[in-house]
C-alpha cells in the first residue's frame, strides 16, 4: 500500500498519511507513492482509520510520532477545519478541510478539492469553464470544497440544486459575493446548462438525482464526482442523454492529492501518467 522514494540512506523518511472513516479502499496511498517516486522524495504515506469520535486524539497522536501532514476524508472535513490554526482561502470559504500540514507548532488547513475538480475539467480535460451555465447536484462537503475555485474561473453562473432544498439555498447564499449563483431543489432547474456537475452521494446507491430531461444543453458535458471500475450512473445519464463527454471523478482525486503533495512538498506533480496507471 505504500511505498518510499529513496534519496540517501540516512535522510529522515516524512509521514504522511490520509485519515478517514472507513478508508480501506482509499487510493491515495498508492497516488502519493508514486508521486514521490516521480518527484524523488523521501517519504512515506499510508492509510489510517479513525474511531468516528476520536478524529482528534487520531490526529495528535500522529503529529507526536513526527507525521508532517495528512490528508482527510469523509467523515472527518468539519472537524479537520475547526481544529487548523490557519487556513487557505478555499477551506476559509467551504469549512472543511482535506489537507492537514503541521509546521512547528501551527496545524495548517486547506482544502484542494476544488483545485483538483477545476484543473481536471480544464487541463485534463479541455473544458473551459469561463462564461458556462453551471449546474451543480448536492450540497454536501464535496460541493461545498469546489464552490470557491469553481467561481473563481468567472462561470457565467451557477446553480445548485439539492434534494433538501435549504441546504443548497444556503450554499448559495454563503458564495454569493464571489459570482452569480443560485440554490434550489431538482424541480427548480429550467434552463439548459452547459456542465452538470454530481456531487451527490446518489451514484454510489446507483440512482441519478431526479433531474428533467432537458437540463442538458446540446453538446454539454456531464461530471460526476464520484468514480468507479465501471461507469456511475450519472456518467451513463450522461451518455443516454447525448453529452458530448460524461466524466467520471477519478481525475479529480489524482488532481487533488496532487495540490496537497504541492502544499507539503513544494514540487508539482505531474498527474497523467498516475492517472493513467489508475484507470
Ligand atoms: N473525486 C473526488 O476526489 C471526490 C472528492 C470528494 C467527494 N467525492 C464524491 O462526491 C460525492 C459526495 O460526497 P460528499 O462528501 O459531499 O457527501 P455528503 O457530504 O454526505 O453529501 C451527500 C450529498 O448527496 C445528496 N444525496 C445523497 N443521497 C441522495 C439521493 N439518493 N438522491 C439525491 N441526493 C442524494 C445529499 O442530499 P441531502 O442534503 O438532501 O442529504 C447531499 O447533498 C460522493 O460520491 C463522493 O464519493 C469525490
């Protein structure tokens, strides 16, 4: 599960590790290992189960061992965004936190998940998102990651759409000075859009939120953020409903961790060829 990049023998090998509740299936371990063989770094990065009320005792223990970082995962976001004494401008703007870096005595928070959405969309993907009608599904932690980064890229607007209503028209609310955006339930959304973005938890019961059929403009692109072996079903609605692509989010979490291993690091990965080796 893990691997370490040499450098000499008797340099320290860093910790990381990514924590989580459940996290046996978690592919970061395997990432971030062939990340740092990429790049030559010494260090080491595995996969750590929380007690779902011990997040923090979790995280201390791990800082005392000497661990420099870690990456955090659901259910843990919130939790990992209160305990930072600092934090980057898009875990500030979701409250949560997916990256974890502790320096000195400070325990540095950021949030890459919208970075790594953003940059799968528009580098792995050629998909601009400058001036799109953007439609967004769910209103949980993994929307509330990618709101900031996404508005950055000036889309002409957004809207969310959530089965609790309240929760998406809040969202909007909280973001609503960084662009156009909007909140409401499924049955809310009329115009066509240009990306549909899932980040809903449907996919993994294998159920497509009840979305009309013709919220999809002609040669639009479906996303969903959820990934699997075979297509989610969000990316074969996507397909019966003549997308001109309908992606699924494993490039996304290639992206992510590789903005986290940047935070840690300082060096960049590159992506494609882990990306890849993971399909
Ligand atoms: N690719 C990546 O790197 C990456 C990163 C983060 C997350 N994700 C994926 O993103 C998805 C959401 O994760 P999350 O952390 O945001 O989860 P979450 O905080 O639990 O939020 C779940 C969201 O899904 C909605 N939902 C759940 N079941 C639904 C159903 N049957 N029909 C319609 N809506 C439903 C919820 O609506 P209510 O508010 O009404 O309950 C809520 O908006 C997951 O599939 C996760 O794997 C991917």
């Amino acid at each position: 599960m893990t691997r370490i990049a040499s450098q000499t023998s008797t340099e320290q090998t860093d910790q990381y590790a990514v924590i989580g509740n459940p996290i046996t299936h978690s592919k970061s371990p395997l990432i971030h290992a062939a990340f740092a063989e990429q790049t030559v770094q010494n260090l080491h990065y595995s996969a750590m189960l929380a007690p779902r009320e011990g997040f923090v005792e979790s995280v201390q223990a791990f800082r005392q061992q000497g661990g420099k970082g870690l990456n955090v995962t659901v259910p843990f976001k919130t939790e990992a965004f209160h305990l930072a004494d600092e934090l980057n401008e898009a875990a500030t703007r979701a409250e949560a936190v997916n990256t974890l870096s502790f320096v000195e005595d400070k325990i540095l928070g950021a949030n890459t998940d919208g970075i790594g959405l953003v940059r799968d969309l528009q580098e792995n993907h050629q998909i601009q998102l400058r001036g799109k009608r953007i439609l967004i599904l769910g209103s949980g932690g993994a929307v509330q990651g990618v709101l900031q980064p996404l508005l950055a890229t000036e889309p002409q607007f957004v809207m969310i759409a959530n089965r609790t209503v309240e929760k998406a028209t809040h969202l909007a609310q909280r973001f609503q000075d960084l662009g156009d955006i909007h909140g409401g339930g499924f049955s809310d959304i009329q115009t066509p859009f240009d990306i549909i973005i899932n980040g809903t938890a449907a996919s993994l019961e294998g159920i497509v939120p009840p979305v009309s059929d013709h919220c999809l403009a002609e040669q639009g692109i479906c996303y969903d953020m959820m990934y699997a072996k075979q297509d989610t079903a969000f990316v074969t609605w996507g397909k019966q409903h003549h997308a001109h692509a309908s992606l699924d989010g494993l490039g996304m979490l290639v992206e992510q961790a590789a903005e986290s291993f940047r935070v840690w690091r300082g060096i960049m990965p590159k992506t494609s060829n882990v990306l890849h080796d993971l399909r």
